[in-house]
C-alpha cells in the first residue's frame, strides 16, 4: 500500500456513511444497519467516545476504507480488548495490502491489547486476510440481546 491511515475526522462523515451503507448490504455483514446507526457510529467516532475510533485509508485525495475498533477489557485474557467492529475497504483497492498495513498499525498501536473481530464464514477472502495477519478461528457461540 502506497497510502496512509489517520483517524476518521468531520469532514469524512459523508464518505464513511457511503462506505458503511455498502459494507452493511454485501453478505460480509449479518446485519444491514440503519441510516441511525450509521450516523451515530461516524458521530462516535470523531467525538470525544473514549470507546471507539474510526481510521481513513488513502492515497493522496482518494479514500480507500475505512475501519472502526471498539475498546475493552477482556477477563478471559486479562487485558485490554481491542474489537475491530468495521474493516472495510473498496472494491478497486481490495488485495493491495491495505487490510494487512491495517493490522500492523492497530496492533502497534495497542501493544498490549488482544485482538477479536467478527467475520462472515463465506466471506473467504477476509478469512484468509485475517488468517494470514495471526488470526485464528475460535469456537464460540456469540449471543445478543
């Protein structure tokens, strides 16, 4: 990757809402989202949310993706948590090396974090990216109310 990554600011808002709406429809994600949803996770992110952080990629002027973590603490590890909630990166610029510069930063910058992300089974290539990175598949059965 030629580009860089910065943290999500005001002035990215539009362009991350566009992203997230094609992001939320494709079969990467299990849920569709909401034009709420989105709004409030962009808001979250460039706010003072000592929970959650959005990062830009890109080359120059153009934007790649973009990417949001959520913050915890994980008991079963005994460290901190970093959830990395949304990694999405256009269509044109997927297999370039954004999505491993990624992982290299984030994990960078919480060096002492453990790393959790959520990913669709048949989304193969984000498999393997993950995979590739350190990932590994664990057993669980995740529940929401």
């Amino acid at each position: 990757m030629s580009g860089m990554i910065r943290r999500m600011t005001k002035q990215d808002k539009s362009c991350v809402i566009e992203m997230m709406r094609v992001f939320y429809a494709s079969e990467a994600v299990w849920t569709n989202g909401s034009e709420e949803i989105f709004e409030a996770d962009v808001e979250h992110c460039i706010g003072e949310s000592p929970y959650i952080e959005g990062y830009i990629f890109e080359d120059g002027n153009v934007t790649q993706g973009y990417a949001m973590i959520a913050r915890s603490f994980s008991t079963e590890f005994g460290k901190p948590c970093i959830w990395i909630e949304d990694l999405y990166i256009k269509e044109e610029y997927r297999g370039q090396g954004i999505g491993t510069q990624f992982f290299r930063y984030i994990e960078a910058a919480y060096p002492d974090a453990v790393f959790r992300l959520e990913v669709e089974a048949e989304n193969e290539r984000a498999v393997n990216l993950y995979q590739k990175c350190g990932y590994e598949i664990l057993p669980y059965m995740e529940m929401k109310k």
